[in-house]
C-alpha cells in the first residue's frame, strides 16, 4: 500500500510540476474578408475581307482583332449576359459620291465560337454562345444561366452576306481612285 501511495504522489508531483512548467493552450483566429469584384467584358472589332461584286451574293469574312475576356468576379454566381447591338453597314457618302450605301443589318452576323475557362474559373459548360444575326435592338450574344464564375476567353468570327444587287463601296475622292469608303458597322457590347 505504501509503494502506491508513493508512486501516486509522485504522479501528482510530477503533473503539478508539468503542469507549472507549460504555458497554458490559447485559441487564435485567422480571419479575412472576400469581397465580390466586377463583372466586365473585352472586345474587338474585326476587318473582314473584301470582295468583288460579280452579280452573285458573296460573304465577307474575318476574325475579332483580338481575343475578348468575360470576367465575372462578383463571386454570387448569378446569371449574366453579354448584349450586342449593330447599327446598319453603311459605306458613308464620298465626296463625289454623296448618297450613302447600306447594306442591311441583319446580313451581319457574329460567331462567338469556343468559351474557354480560364485558370480557377467554373467548368465554360454552363454558358451559351450561338452565332447571331445583329439587330439594332440589343440581343443576348454569350450568356450564362449562373455557376460561371472567373474569367472566360473568346474570339468571334465575323460574317457579312454581300447581296447581289449591292452597291459598291463608295469613293473617297475622284472616282476610280483606289480609297474606297468601307461598309462600316458600329457594334455596342452591354454586359450585365
């Protein structure tokens, strides 16, 4: 009995002297605050390509300029949609020539193409980005349901259907001068 009692108080000496001798556990925090960013766009225009009026109807081609980004930072996951609108190809008067030519909006047309997620950013899935005839009203062009969130990379095709019975392009200057007045198209690009 004497042996456990000994060895008992030893323990508790030697509890008392542990307990003495380490600091006593404390709790930390680690602590921040996220907040959402912004939802924007990048775009570019494009230069299709020429073509020659041979009484047949034809289509102009390009490529945007550059890649366009869509980035939604908002971090709430909420829809979105990029909006274009498109004023009527028209190739201004020229100073000989002083009637203006147009050609109709809706000849025009955009191909978004492949959305690619960036780096972090959800799975591209969920967003929706079908070729679209411009219109002068605003019209959802690449859009998502929710769920994409980051940045996103594209870069569109251009089309413009050159009807048959088109006028040419006017000149600037005399006529037969080689400084044609191009059919131009003003683009406006909404995100929300």
């Amino acid at each position: 009995m004497r042996k456990i009692l000994k060895a008992a108080g030893i323990l508790v000496a030697a509890g008392i002297l542990l307990s003495a001798a380490l600091p006593a556990a404390t709790a930390d925090t680690a602590d921040s605050t996220v907040s959402g960013g912004a939802l924007t766009s990048t775009t570019a225009g494009a230069t299709l390509t020429g073509v020659t009026l041979t009484g047949a109807t034809q289509t102009a081609t390009g490529t945007s300029s550059s890649p366009w980004s869509i980035s939604d930072t908002r971090g709430t996951g909420a829809a979105w949609s990029l909006s274009v609108t498109a004023t009527v190809p028209t190739s201004a008067a020229g100073t000989v020539e002083t009637t203006a030519r147009t050609i109709p909006v809706g000849d025009l047309t955009i191909t978004p193409g492949t959305v690619t997620a960036g780096i972090g950013a959800d799975a591209a899935s969920g967003i929706t980005a079908p070729a679209l005839a411009m219109s002068g009203s605003a019209q959802s062009l690449v859009s998502s349901l929710g769920t994409n969130k980051g940045i996103y990379a594209l870069t569109p095709t251009y089309s413009l259907v050159v009807p048959a019975n088109a006028f040419r392009s006017n000149y600037f200057g005399a006529v037969g001068s080689t400084a044609l007045l191009p059919y131009v198209s003003t683009l406006t690009y909404t995100i929300s």
